[in-house]
C-alpha cells in the first residue's frame, strides 16, 4: 500500500505491513510496501477474502466549491481486520476522504467522500481494501475506481475593461466609437437571463450553459447626453448573478465655418461672377439629422463694398450655404493698387447649443497699370538699377530703382524702356517666378538696419501675362531677398535683426505659411528646380555658409526643416550662390562647386583669386555665363565647366548678366548710365 486512509486492524499487522495509519475513525497515512495479492489467491494459505457492495465510485462538484455528498461502502471480509489505501502505482489522491463509520468482526463501513475542488476538470484513482491474517500473510484486496466530476461554475467575464464605454454624434449608428463589446459565459449546467436598460441591446438575453453575448447600444432609444446604465446576467440554477455597467455618451453635432481668408484680384476686365465666394457651413451630420441642425445668421460686414446674398440658413440637408459678393462698383472708388480689408460676421446656433460667432475675412486688391515712359534711349537706362530680373516668358527686364520707388520694364529686344510701376514703399530685390507668369517685388519701408526690432515691408505681385500689379501684402520683416514657386509660396530673406527667421508666405492671402529656424539676416537665397526645397548663403558672416532648407513633418506637422553645409572655411563660398537649370549643382561666388545632394564639393570653377559677381545658364548652348570682379565676361561649357572662353573684357562695370534663346544681356554700370550690352 502506498497510503493508508482508514484501517480496523491491529497494530501488530500494521508493522509489518510498515504502514502510517490513522485510528479507526479516519485519517490517512502512507505505505512504503505492500503484497500484491488478490481475491483469490495470497501468501500463507488460509480461508480469507473480501469484497465490496459497490464496484464504482462518482462524485461530482462545481468550481464554486460544490460537491456530491459522500458515498458508503460496506466491506465483507474473513480475515484479522481491514486496511483503505492507494495501490502501489497510483498517485495519492489528496482531493479523497476515507473515514470508518462502524466495523465488525466480518463487515465495515466507510463513509468515501470527495473534497471540495476550484479547478474544473475529469480526477479519477483507484481505491485498495485489503484483509488478511494479523502477521501479513494470506493477504487478500480489492480495487474500487473512484472519478470526481468537477465542472465551471456559473460566472462571466470579458477581456475588455469595465464600464462599457459608447459614444456618437447623433443617432447614426455609423458614428457609434465602439461597434461592440463580449461578455463570456462559463458553467455548463447554468440557466442564465440577460436584463438591462432599453437602449442596452445584448445578444442573446437567455440560454443555457456557455455562451458569448454581444453588447451594443441603440442610438435610436438613447438621450443626448450622459446614459448609463447596468447589464445584469442571473443564473437561476446557482441563484448567482454578475453586473457590468454600461455608459453612453450621445453628443450632438458641432458645426463648422470655414473662416478661410478671400482674396480676389480686382482687374478692369473682373466680373461681378468672379468677385463671389461660398462659405461653407455644414454640421457635423452634414444635416441629414434634424435634430442636429444649426441656423446661421449674417450679422455684419465692415465694409461697404463687402456683403452676403442671403442674412439666414441652416446646415439641414440641401440648404443653400451663404455666399459673399464683393461689389466691383463701390470697391473701386478707392484707390487702385492697393490692397483692401473687410470682414464678414456670421453667428451659428441651436437648442442644444451656444451661438457661436465666426469672422471671415476678405482681402482685395485693386490692380493698378504701369505708366508708360516716352523718349527713352534703346539700350540706356535713365535711372538707377538696383537689381534686376529678366522673364524669358516676354524677354523683357524689371528693374528696380529703390532711391525713386519704381519698378522699370524694358524691352530687351528693343532695348526700349516701356513703362514703370510707382510704389509708396522702395523696390529692391525682384524674382520672376519659374513659369514665368509672376514678378515678387520686396518692397521696404525704410533702409536695411542691423538693429531693428520692429521691421516691416511688403511683397508686390505682377501679373506678367496682362502687366498688372495684382497684389502687395504687408509682412513682419524687412524683406532682402526672396524667390517664390509657381504655387506662389514665397520665400522672403529679412535684411534686418540680425539672426532672423525664413518665412514662407502664401502670394495672395499674405499669411505665413511655415517658418524656418534661426538664420543671418541678409543671407541670399535661390530655388532649387524642383521648387520644394531653397538654398541659402549668408553675406555677412565668416566664413560663408550654405543652408538647404525643405519641408519635412513629424508627427504628421509639416515644418521648414535645414541642412547645413558640412564645410565651414575649407573652400571658396563667399557671399552668393546660383543653381544649375539641373539642380545638379550649386556654384558659389568664390568660384568652387557644390552638388546639391549633401552640398558635397566638386571643384574649383574660377582660378584663385577670381570671384563671381553674376552668372546665367544658357541651355540653347550648354553653357554657364560668368561676370568676375574684373569685369570679364566669359563662359565655361555645361556640364564640366571646361572650355572656358572669354566673351568680353571691355565692360566697365557689370553688374548682371542674363542670356535668353542664346543671346547674352549684361547691364552695365557706365559712368554715366546704365546701358544693356548685348556682346
């Protein structure tokens, strides 16, 4: 016997059997040995035997600790006494109780009990009862299986957290955050019911045994506002129940008013179909439920020539939204070539929610035309050039003259100037755009200062297609030098403070569109082909340095991020750049190359001592064109930079140089005018 859990035997046979046991009345021990004998035969002959009035035992029982009560078994025996234990080879069974209830000479009775299990699952093990003479011999047993049936008890839970949390705008169901939440079921014998709030909808609401019920709410039933309420699952078998809470939050639709600024460009030739735009007010069900439906109202406009065609409306479905109107008439009595302000009021409410108060601003601007010039001299230039820029859209030159607030246009075919565009501010820097359609013109209020706290300028835009100044935009800055894409986002240098910022400024709201980190004031800038990205060199830092400046994003924000030059007085920078028609390479006014991929140097273009002052790239003859400090004009072919040729070193003093279909246009200082020389 492996271990004895009751006996009625004398303690003399008990040795020798070197057994553990118990007293009569129950217990348990263990047994290191035991014979292995049967019924019907044994060891030391002799008429014993036993047997049993069952031949199987089962005990069921639940995890909540439940169990079948326990059963008695009568033993029949010949022999000096009885002994219950485990066979051998059969692990202890420590979830079984044996217990004497009575015995006599030839009976006993033991009460076998199971004892109470939490972990559900099929035991089962093998009862022994043994008899025989007291010394141990003629030793007779009987085996009695034993199973002990536990299953789950009734209980429920889900792996998602508690309280079930819904929410949605309105009553659509679509908009619903959670689709559905599952509460499992466990306890095979259970009979279990489903009770809950009306808009609690739980799926199924009864069975029997192990289930997975789907929690979902109906918005259709719900309160706008905070619902909450409990799911309550019973099981009318073990009498036990569990809860879950459930909360609802149904909010009503916001709205929206899209505040985007307007701005329309007032030609002579605009019409009043063009001087409308729609603002748009929808809520958030697109108002396609009524009970979130807002109305709006017109309250003000602050100008005269500003208003809205309709005073009211809602968002409900297949409402007309409001639209501005700018009246061409009444704008015009102002003066042309500048830019005008209005804002438009509207107020949005509801039942459910507070009025609301929304601005939309609109900006206009009254074009202006050039005012011809007469008597000029073809391929002289009665007034100071500044800086210059060539369109080779129309061939022609724009020309600042900062001392006299005038932009110039000339012919440089005819070498004619045409006409000028007069400004209350100073001209100076001047970009065409890359298709050509759009001159930026920097325009300032006062001189360059290296300590000015408070700058401010403003951008010009032309229209080179019709001649038309379209726009000026004022800007926090004291504006240096700038280039813009053909989207017309204009990039725009500061030429006062100091360490300033590079901003990107929408062409026709005026309004920053993304803003660089730090850099030198002053610095020059250029575009790079692709129009995604700018380079910049400062002018008066040393050494020079050269910045690549692109968009990039984190975290879904998109920013003007930088990459700086990985030389810092190893070669030739100095204090302008220009880029290739490819993009493939950035030539400095010191006369050495860069690639644009890492600003990486390649070689040195001009010889020592020789810088830069202009250069433009002529792709009818594959050529770059330099004007130096010494005032020579020469090229080098594309894309080494060999072959250099010298074109003309009879200038006096150039100061740009332009090529157009080939044709090379220089403007040069003489000592009494400017002149356009055509080498």
């Amino acid at each position: 016997m492996k271990h004895i859990l009751s006996r009625c035997w004398s303690i003399s046979l008990l040795l020798i059997f070197s057994l553990i046991v118990s007293a009569c009345g129950g217990g348990g021990g263990t047994s290191t040995a035991a014979p292995e004998t049967n019924n019907t035969g044994g060891t030391g002959g002799g008429n014993y035997s036993i047997s049993l009035n069952k031949t199987s035992l089962t005990f069921t029982g639940n995890t909540d600790g439940n169990v079948s009560a326990g059963i008695e078994v009568r033993v029949t025996y010949k022999g000096d006494g009885v002994i219950v234990g485990f066979p051998p080879n059969i692990d202890t069974a420590y979830w079984l109780d044996v217990t004497t209830r009575d015995y006599t000479a030839t009976t006993a009775t033991f009460l076998v009990a199971a004892s109470p299990s939490y972990s559900a699952g099929e035991f089962s093990t093998t009862l022994r009862f043994i008899t025989g003479k007291e010394d141990g011999s003629a030793t007779r047993y009987i085996d009695l299986p034993v199973t002990f049936t536990v299953s789950e008890s009734f209980s429920t839970y889900s792996a998602q957290p508690t309280p079930f949390s819904f929410s949605s705008v309105g009553r659509d169901s679509s908009n619903l955050s959670d689709v559905a939440y599952a509460i499992n079921i466990v306890g095979a014998d259970s009979q279990w019911t489903v009770a809950s709030e009306d808009w609690i909808s739980v799926s199924p609401t009864s069975g029997n045994g192990q289930a997975t019920l789907t929690v979902t709410v109906d918005p259709n039933i719900a309160q706008y506002g905070t619902n909450v309420g409990t799911i309550e699952i019973s099981d009318s078998v073990s009498g036990n129940s569990f809860s879950y809470n459930v909360r609802y939050q149904m909010d009503h639709a916001s709205v929206s008013v899209d505040t985007s600024e307007h701005f329309f460009a007032v030609l002579p030739t605009t019409t009043s179909a063009e001087l409308v735009g729609t603002i748009a007010i929808a809520d958030e069900l697109q108002g396609n439920s009524p009970e979130d439906v807002y109305t709006w109202e017109f309250i003000s406009s602050s100008e005269d020539w500003l208003s809205l065609t309709s005073n009211s409306g809602t968002t409900a479905a297949g409402e007309t939204t409001p639209v501005l109107q700018v009246d061409k008439t009444t704008l015009l009595q102002n003066a042309a070539g500048e830019r005008y302000e209005a804002e438009i009021t509207i107020n949005t409410r509801s039942d459910f929610a507070d009025t609301q108060t929304h601005v939309i601003k609109v900006s206009t601007f009254i074009a202006s035309e050039p005012i011809a010039v007469t008597g000029s001299t073809a391929n002289e230039f009665a007034f100071t050039v500044n800086r210059a820029a060539h369109a080779s859209a129309n061939n022609k030159l724009y020309l600042s003259d900062t001392n006299a607030n005038r932009l110039y246009v000339a012919d440089a075919t005819s070498g004619e100037t045409l006409f000028y565009y007069p400004f209350n501010e100073m001209p100076e820097s001047v970009y065409v755009s890359p298709d050509g359609s759009r001159l930026y013109v920097a325009l300032l209020h006062h001189e360059h200062d290296y300590f000015q706290h408070e700058p401010s300028g403003k951008i010009a835009v032309i229209d080179l297609e019709n001649g038309l100044l379209i726009n000026k935009f004022a800007i926090n800055a004291d504006p240096w030098d700038l280039v813009a894409s053909d989207a017309g986002e204009v990039y725009v240098i500061p030429g006062s403070g100091q360490w300033v910022e590079l901003n990107m400024y929408d062409a026709k709201t005026g309004k920053i569109l993304y803003t660089s980190v730090s850099l030198r004031h002053r610095s020059q800038i250029i575009l790079a082909p692709w129009q995604t990205e700018v380079y910049t060199v400062t002018t008066d830092s040393s050494p020079s340095d050269i910045t690549r400046y692109y968009l990039d994003s984190y975290n879904g924000e998109e920013f003007l991020n930088s990459q700086d030059s990985p030389y810092h007085g190893d070669y030739r920078i100095w204090d302008d750049i220009w880029i290739e028609p490819t993009g493939d390479n950035i030539l400095s006014r010191g006369g050495d190359l860069f690639s644009t991929d890492g600003l990486i140097f390649v070689k040195a273009v001009s010889p020592s001592g020789v810088q830069i002052n202009d250069v433009a790239y002529d792709t009818v003859g594959e050529r770059a064109v330099l004007l130096d400090n010494n005032g020579t004009l020469a090229s080098y072919a594309l894309p080494n930079y060999d072959n250099y040729q010298v074109i003309s070193n009879t200038l006096q003093d150039p100061k740009h140089v332009f090529t157009y279909n080939g044709e090379i246009l220089v403007i040069d200082n003489t000592e009494t005018v400017y002149k356009l020389i055509k080498p």
